[in-house]
C-alpha cells in the first residue's frame, strides 16, 4: 500500500517559534505536495516540489518554505509562525509522468497545528 | 483561471441517494476524481473518470461527467451514516508536474 506518513497528528506551538513539519512517502514519487485545509476554503496548495531540491510556489507560500533534500521526505517550515497558520497541514505525492489514473495524489493522515 | 465549485454542505437521510455537483474550468483536463474525507483523517481517492466518458458506475457510486457544460456530480445510493464525510471534486491539469486543483469541498451530513 501507499503510504505517506506525517510525522505528528497535532502540534501546539507559540507565536514566532521556527515550526518543522515532516511528511515522508515509501512509494519512490517524484511528487510532492504541502496543503493547508481551512473550513469554507478547501485545500489550499503552499508548495509543491517535482524532484529533490526542486520547489514551486503554490497559491499561498507567504510564510512558509519547504525542504526536498531527498526523494522521499518533504518538509514545510514555519520560519516564525503565527496564529493567521492555525490550521489543518495535508500532505500528499504523486508520480510525475502519469498514465490513466496514476495522477492520483496520496495524502497523509493531516497535521493539526495550532499556534498560540 | 482555473478553478473547481461546489457547494458546501449537504444534508440527506440514511437510505436516501445523495448527488454532489461540481463545476470545473480546464478544458484539457484528462481525469476527473472525487476524494473523501472522514473526520479527522486525510483525503482518499473515492472514484475518477476519464473525460471521454460520460458515466462511470462503482457499486453504491455513479460518476456523472458533462463535458460540455463541465459538470461532474458523485451519487451515492442507499446514503449510509457512515458516508459522512467532505467530498472534494479535483481537476487533473493535462501536465506533467503539477498539482491536482481541489474543489472547496462538500460536507455530506447523513441523518438516521
């Protein structure tokens, strides 16, 4: 089975302390996804990265960066985080040249942070 | 731009056939999927369609896709509690190396 893993299901952290979020997938994809899921706004994409060390803005990336060091990790980073990022964190991969249905993204279980 | 609608809520009793409706904006879209959403959980891939069908029937699901009016909606027949959940439609961009576009999203409320 596909597995992306998110390494907590909730954080609390303060205001202006550097956030790590971690997201690792077993499944060799070169996809790498980092959404933020806000009631009435769905999922909102902050980054993405194709490859390692490669990164692409997403609709929201004020605020946040994002570390692809290997294939199989993606990192969101909060560099001083505030209470406007109080929110559910999805992760997700995919594979970059898809066939048929192979463009479907797998997510991770979620990561609720709330900052304080 | 690009962009995928829905409604935000829906509401049925158990036993009853729900229908979620999505409207999307790219044409070149190749694949069209519904994800779902249980409480406190990820998202997981329900169905999809490939844009040059019309319906696609999975047990209790049935995908409808109008491409001309780009209209996509998920029925769920004999609507369990345990369908509760958020529906999210998504677009597939036809290229290599972006992301999937969600829908905000549908939450389905199934009352017994």
């Amino acid at each position: 089975d596909v597995k992306v893993t998110q390494s907590s299901r909730y954080l609390v952290k303060r205001t202006g302390e550097k956030v790590f979020l971690e997201c690792v997938q077993d499944m060799d994809h070169e996809n790498m996804f980092w959404y933020r899921q806000d009631p009435g706004l769905g999922l909102r994409l902050i980054y993405f990265s194709y490859d390692v060390k490669m990164k692409e803005k997403g609709d929201i990336p004020e605020g946040y960066s994002v570390s692809r060091e290997k294939k199989e990790r993606f990192s969101l980073i909060l560099e001083s985080a505030s209470t406007n990022q109080t929110s559910m964190y999805l992760c997700a991969s995919s594979l970059f040249f898809w066939r048929d249905y192979e463009r479907e993204a797998f997510f991770g279980q979620g990561t609720r942070l709330t900052v304080v | 731009g690009e962009d995928v609608e829905q409604s935000l809520f829906l509401s049925v009793r158990e036993g009853d056939s729900s229908v979620i409706n999505c409207t999307y904006t790219d044409s070149s879209s190749t694949y069209l999927y519904w994800y779902k959403q249980e409480p406190g959980a990820g998202l997981q891939l329900l169905t999809y369609i490939f844009s040059n069908m019309d319906m696609k029937q999975d047990q209790r699901l049935t995908v409808l896709l109008n491409k001309k009016d780009k209209h996509l909606s998920l029925r769920i027949a004999d609507t369990q509690t345990g369908d509760s959940a958020i529906y999210f439609c998504a677009e597939n961009p036809n290229q290599a190396g972006t992301a999937l576009i969600f829908g905000k999203g549908t939450t389905l409320s199934v009352s017994s």
